[in-house]
C-alpha cells in the first residue's frame, strides 16, 4: 500500500524545517570573541593602567578622576604593547568608569584593569564599536 503525503503535511514539514534552519543560522551569530583590554588617552596611545583605575590607585589625584582615558577594546589587540604606543585602528573605547560596559564585557565594574588583559567568552561583541571609535 503506498500511501501519498497529504498537502498539509508536506506544508507543516517544510515550515518546520525552515524554522529549524532559520534557529541555526541565529545561534551561529552568537560567536565568542577574545577582546584585548588597554587603558589609553583620548588619541588611542597606551598610558599606564593607574589612569583608569576608579578606586583611586594612583596617588595624587582626587577621587580617582584624571579625565579623557578609556578602556579600548578589540578581538585583534594581542598583550605585550607597551605604554605609548598608539594601539592599531579598528578597535572600540568606553570611559574607564563606566561600569555598565566593563560589566558587559566581564571585566570588574570599577578598579583597575591591566594593560593587554585579554578576556575569553566575550559574546557577540567582536569589536563592533558600539561603545565609539578609537580613531585611526
């Protein structure tokens, strides 16, 4: 007995596994990033990391503020620049105290964060400079 497929059913088939593929294709957008962290001026240019360290770490300042330093970010920062150098193009900043975005990229919410920390796992950021541009 040969049985044919009712239209319906090759209909139900066919949505259901273009909802599975369309699921797949969403999934795969959601790649882990490793970011390279620098704490730099304003022109991109690596300082020491005291400068953005919010609990106050370097003495003499007044409530931990020393303005126009940033967190940098990028999947193509490698560790190992040292301070004064301007980092590459293509990278991302956020203001060292905001914790909102240190959190969103598992660093800790205030303090210091060393130069060249890479962190692993960071989802879906990938350098896209949602947080603004370094420059060139």
């Amino acid at each position: 007995m040969n049985r044919r497929m009712s239209s319906r059913s090759v209909s139900l088939t066919s949505t259901f596994l273009l909802l599975a593929a369309g699921g797949a294709a969403a999934c795969s957008n959601d790649k882990y990033y490793d970011e390279g962290f620098y704490c730099a001026d304003e022109n991109g240019v690596i300082v020491d990391e005291d400068f953005c360290d919010d609990n106050g770490g370097r003495t003499g300042v007044s409530n931990g503020y020393y303005g126009g330093y940033y967190l940098y970010h990028s999947p193509s920062y490698r560790s190992g620049y040292p301070i004064g150098t301007k980092l590459p193009s293509g990278g991302s900043r956020f203001a060292y105290n905001d914790s909102a975005s240190r959190s969103s990229y598992g660093l800790p919410s205030s303090g210091r964060v060393g130069n060249g920390t890479v962190k692993s796992s960071v989802v879906g950021k990938g350098g896209s400079g949602s947080h603004g541009s370094s420059g060139g």
